[in-house]
C-alpha cells in the first residue's frame, strides 16, 4: 500500500464509459441501416450500464456514464487514436470530428478528472466495462477481469483484495488479472494515470463478460461485486487510519 497519510474517507468513483447505444438525432443518418451493429457489442458494453447503475446505487457512489454510443466517438480512447471514430464517422470532415470531440468527449472527461483533482486522495476509481464472449472465433475463457498497472502497487493491492473475495463469493467462476485486455492498453484510466500519481488514484478498468447480461448469474456477479468493493473499502480505509 501507499505509505501516506490521509484523510479517513475514502472517495470512491464509477464511470462507464460505452454505458449507451445513442446516437443524437442529428448523426443518425450516418448510421442509416446500422441498427444491428449499434446493438451489438460494438456499439454498446451490453449489460454493464446497468451494472454501473446497480452498483452506485447500492455503494452509493457518483457514477459518471458516456451518453453516447462509442460508434460515434470513443470515450475510452485518446485524441488521434485510430479508433476514436469508427468507420461510421471516420469519413467526417475534421471540423465535424472536432466539434464531437468538443461537444461529447472532452465534457465527459473532463468532468470525471476534475471530480479526482478535487477531491481527498487516493481516489480509486472503477471503469465498469463488458466484453463479448467469443471474439475472432475465439472463446475467452474469463468471466471478470480486472485491468490494472502492474507498474503501480496501489493498483494491484486493490486488485489484490477484490479478486480475492470475488473468488470467495464466486467460487466457479474464472477471475483474472489484464484480461481480456491489458490495463496498461490506450484508455481513459491509463490517461488518468499520466495526471495523478500512484499514491493518488488507482484506475481500475471491471471488464464482465456479456453471456451473462440479463442472466442470474449476473446478479450474483452484480452482489459479489458489492461485497468485494465494500471489503476493499474497508481494508483501505483501516490500514490508511494506521498512518493518520
């Protein structure tokens, strides 16, 4: 753990980043056609802005979530990223891709970075994600993955203890470590890394894989979720009061 002294609450964040599948009514004739593939696991994190919804309401933490699709622009990508724009909005003149980054990208993050810059640290923040089953023809073989730095010890020593519990609540189920993704990839977390230090913010990306959205299963993903973030908020709070 971090060796510093801090105030005994401990600020929690959500956000959820590809929460929705909307395109305002203004882009939606580039998406004539595409009603398919805004469905599908490209156009929205299937199952996982109900997830966030869930658990803000029961941790009762503030949930920052996209309003737009990721087909539109990308949240979870930085500027001049190959996949900022898809292929319904490549095509766009640059004075149109400026004002989308203007008007939906940089309100969203900058919001969720000015609500870490002020508030006590460390801040710990989870960026609730899902992922499709079977990507390329090929199977993941994961249930929930954490994505995190491995560089930076704060994040894995929270990592550390959800994992943990989630495999106590969940003993069949398969939990891993920068999978399916690395936590080190292009996204909105390892930006914020670049703006707050180790001792400062962990960014934590929960990838849910989407074969249980609308299951049961779900909900007893959703509860062992609760219980593990309650522990680790819980053990953080405890082992920073030592060093009060």
């Amino acid at each position: 753990m971090p060796s510093l002294k801090m105030n005994v609450s401990m600020p929690f964040l959500l956000t959820c980043e590809h929460a929705v599948n909307t395109i305002p009514d203004q882009f939606r004739h580039l998406f004539n056609g595409a009603e398919q593939v805004l469905d599908s696991h490209r156009g929205v994190d299937i199952g996982a802005g109900f997830l966030a919804t869930e658990l803000s309401r029961v941790l009762e933490f503030p949930l920052f979530s996209g309003e737009v699709s990721r087909l539109l622009i990308e949240l979870n990508r930085s500027v001049g990223h190959p996949q900022l724009f898809s292929e319904f909005t490549c095509m766009l003149l640059e004075t149109e891709k400026e004002n989308l980054i203007k008007n939906f990208y940089t309100p969203y993050r900058t919001c969720v970075e000015k609500w870490i810059a002020s508030s006590v640290k460390p801040v710990v923040h989870l960026s609730i994600h899902s992922f499709t089953p079977v990507f390329n023809g090929f199977t993941r073989e994961v249930d929930i993955g954490l994505l995190f730095d491995p560089e930076r010890k704060f994040e894995r020593d929270c990592c550390d203890i959800l994992s943990r519990q989630l495999l106590q609540d969940l003993p069949d189920s398969v939990i891993r470590f920068n999978e399916p993704y690395q936590g080190v990839d292009d996204g909105f977390t390892t930006y914020l890394r670049t703006r707050f230090g180790d001792t400062e913010y962990a960014g934590i990306e929960l990838e849910v894989n989407q074969k249980y959205a609308g299951t049961e299963k779900l909900k007893l993903i959703q509860s062992a979720l609760v219980n593990a973030v309650r522990i680790l908020q819980t053990d953080l709070t405890n082992w920073f009061n030592v060093f009060r």
